[in-house]
C-alpha cells in the first residue's frame, strides 16, 4: 500500500495557489519537471505520493508528485491506494493534472490506465489535464493524439534547455485553471465523481436484475401454468 508523504516548506498559503498533479509513464521525468518547477533537487520515492509547497517567481505553487502506477505489475489495490492518496493531497484546492508523457515508451496499457486513474476521480479530471511532452516526435503515437485531443489544455512541447518554458509552463496551468474556475477541482468535485459512478453502478445492477427476472420467467412460465392447473383441479 502506497504511504503519503507531505513535504511543506510553505506553513500556509492562500487558496489562490497552484496546484499540481504529474502523472505519467516515466518517473524520471515528472521528478525533473518536479525540480524544474520548485527549484529544488529533492530526494526521489518511487512508492510514494509526495506532496511539495515552495513559490516559483513570488507564485505560490504546489507540486503532487506520483510513482509509476501505469505499470502491469502493479494491482488493483495498489491502483486504488494510489487514487485516494491523489484525492487526500489534492482536496480542498483547484488543481490541474500535468500529464508528463514519454512516447516511444507510451503504451495502450498506459493510456488505458491513466484513463481510468483520471475517471475515477472525476469526469471533469480530462478538462483539468495539459499533456506534456520533452520533445517533438516526427509522428506522435495516436494514444497520446487522442489524450491531447480530450484534455482541456491540449498538448505542450517542453525544451529542458529553455528554462524560460517553466514560466511559459505556468502560464499555461494558470489559463487552463480560469478556464476551469467555475469547475474547480475540489473535494466536492471528486466526492461527486465517486457519487456519479456509484449511480451507474445502481442503475446497470437494476437493469441486470429485470433482465435476469424476464430470463427466469420465460423459462418457467409454462412450469408455473402447468402447476397452477394441477393446483385448479383440487
């Protein structure tokens, strides 16, 4: 099971402070982009989501950094541990999920389970999501075409030798949150994510149930007319 840690060099910040989560397909790479945003070179923990405060250019910023659960070998609990981990160092304030993705090593796999991580917190997680990329592929593979496409701030090309970018990164993560300000990502969106998928479930359970109630009475019925007959004659 996945522990949280918190790592706050801040006490206290306003709540008009920014918040990020990096997922991705390559833990060294959202470390990177980790110190690249906070300006420190902080220990690396491969199992845990580690939570960061410090400011960047006088902004208050917030970094949640993940391990790599988009992993085959890792389990269904460990997946789950994972998302509530996310939703404990996340709450209460607005956030955008920085997708930090490396496309020759970028699978099915992971883009089916970055997908689900993303769902399970909330149908809204898409629209508060930037792909982010190190470096220009001649041919970006169709999974993450198809991410960029269905996250609200698209796709941005990051240069590791232009430290300008990192502002230009902020700019980005700060239009994308306006944009998203009258949805932002709090605890109440996450908590009804979790309602909006329990109801689907109740509903696909209701529907199973008067199907499998139909099945049984086809079968049965003429069994039931035959006794109900049987019982007529006494």
């Amino acid at each position: 099971m996945a522990s949280v840690v918190h790592r706050e060099f801040v006490s206290l910040f306003p709540v008009s402070e920014l918040s990020l989560v990096l997922l991705g397909n390559y833990f060294r790479l959202k470390a990177l982009m980790r110190d690249l945003l906070l300006g420190n070179n902080l220990s690396t923990q491969h199992d845990k989501c580690v939570k960061v405060r410090e400011t960047f250019q006088d902004k208050p910023v917030t970094v949640i950094h993940t391990p790599d659960q988009l992993l085959s070998t890792t389990s269904q609990q460990e997946l789950q541990q994972f998302i509530q981990d996310i939703k404990d160092l996340s709450a209460p304030v607005p956030h955008v999920f920085l997708l930090v993705l490396q496309p020759e090593d970028f699978t099915e796999q992971h883009k089916s389970r970055l997908q689900s991580v993303l769902e399970s917190l909330s149908e809204q997680a898409f629209q508060h999501s930037l792909v982010l990329m190190f470096r220009p592929q001649a041919e970006t593979p169709g999974d993450i075409q198809e991410l960029c496409q269905i996250c609200g701030g698209g796709c941005l090309i990051f240069n590791l030798r232009d430290q300008q970018q990192v502002s230009e990164l902020l700019e980005s993560v700060e239009t994308l949150k306006a944009k998203n300000e009258a949805h932002s990502f709090t605890t109440e969106t996450l908590v009804q994510g979790q309602r909006e998928k329990i109801s689907a479930l109740q509903k696909e359970l209701q529907e199973r149930s008067k199907f499998l109630i139909q099945v049984i009475m086809r079968r049965y019925k003429k069994s039931v007319i035959y006794l109900c007959n049987i019982i007529s004659c006494f």
